[in-house]
C-alpha cells in the first residue's frame, strides 16, 4: 500500500508539472499547440499532452485522497 501511495502522488506531481508546462505555453505561444510535442514523433501533439497530463494528474490525487488515511 505505501508503495501505491507513492507512486500515485509522483504520478499526480508529474502530470501536474507536464500539464503547467502546456498551460504556460499556451498562454505565451498559442499557435504551438497543434505541434507535435517532438520532432522525434508526430503524436502527441502538445495540446494532447496536456490533456493526458491533466487527466492523469487528477485521477492520480484522487486515488492518492481514497488510499492516503486508509492505514491510520
């Protein structure tokens, strides 16, 4: 269970920091958002991204909140 714990508020802190970093760039170059997010691959694009990112970043909390008092 501490694992999980662990892994779910890395989870959530990376995908918070990927996400910010697509909202941050949106708001000062909005026309990237349809670029792939490398010139390694052609997906994701950044606006994809960030919509992974905020999706993972959000259900990873949740599940840290349901599981963080569960062994008190």
């Amino acid at each position: 269970m501490k694992a999980l714990k662990a892994l779910t508020f890395t989870l959530f802190f990376f995908g918070f920091a990927g996400w910010f970093y697509i909202a941050e760039n949106a708001a000062f170059h909005p026309n990237t958002l349809v670029l792939p997010l490398t010139h390694l691959a052609s997906w994701p694009r950044e606006d994809t991204f960030g919509i992974i990112c905020f999706g993972l970043s959000f259900l990873s909390l949740f599940i840290y909140m349901l599981i963080k008092d569960r062994n008190k």
